[in-house]
C-alpha cells in the first residue's frame, strides 16, 4: 500500500530497449574457437633478482612455485585441455641476453 504522502515520482520512458547476450568460455569452445596457450615470462629489473627472496622470480631451494610460476600453472592446468596441439610456445621480454647489450623485448625460451 503506497503512503498517504506519496506523490507520482515521474514516468520513465525507453525510445528502444537491446538485450545483449553475453557468451561464456564455453560456449565459444562449443562454437568452434581454437585455443592455443602461449605464455611470456617478465624478465624486467622490476621484478627483483631471482636470488631475493621478496623477487616475483624467487626460485624456492624446497620446489614452492614462485607467482610467475604459480599463476603459469593455474592458468596453462585449465588451458591446456582446450588446446588442440597441446604445444605450449614460451617467451620472454626485458632481459639482456648473452651476446647483447641492450634489453630483448620478445624472444623464444623455448627452441
């Protein structure tokens, strides 16, 4: 019941009125989109030494997943099974490679 006090608060009209769907992972699996996991490493200064504890590229002496590697896992573990050839090319950017004296901003680690 509206209150004794209640005054029309106006009237709201729509010219037009779209509904979009939005469409899951799964269903552009199920609509035929080719997945193909490909991973980048970030070798950038930014990210500490690999040696430093408090480095996103820590490599633990007891086998822990560093955040590079974890996040590499977590995604490639569910990604992997959409992915036909089950190849999973890997690059890297920011590093100074041997030979060279200034920073590469995309190369192989695989080979």
């Amino acid at each position: 019941k509206k209150k004794d006090k209640y005054h029309n608060s106006g009237i709201l009209n729509f010219d037009s009125v779209k509904a979009t769907p939005t469409f899951s992972f799964v269903d552009y699996i199920r609509g035929g989109c080719a997945v193909n996991l490909v991973v980048a490493v970030d070798f950038t200064g930014s990210n500490g030494h690999p040696s430093r504890r408090d480095s996103l590229h820590y490599i633990h002496s007891d086998g822990q997943l560093n955040q590079y590697e974890l996040a590499i896992s977590s995604v490639g573990t569910i990604i992997q099974e959409y992915d036909s050839d089950r190849m999973f090319p890997a690059y890297g950017f920011g590093a100074i490679l041997p030979g060279t004296n200034t920073a590469n901003h995309c190369f192989p680690l695989t080979f």
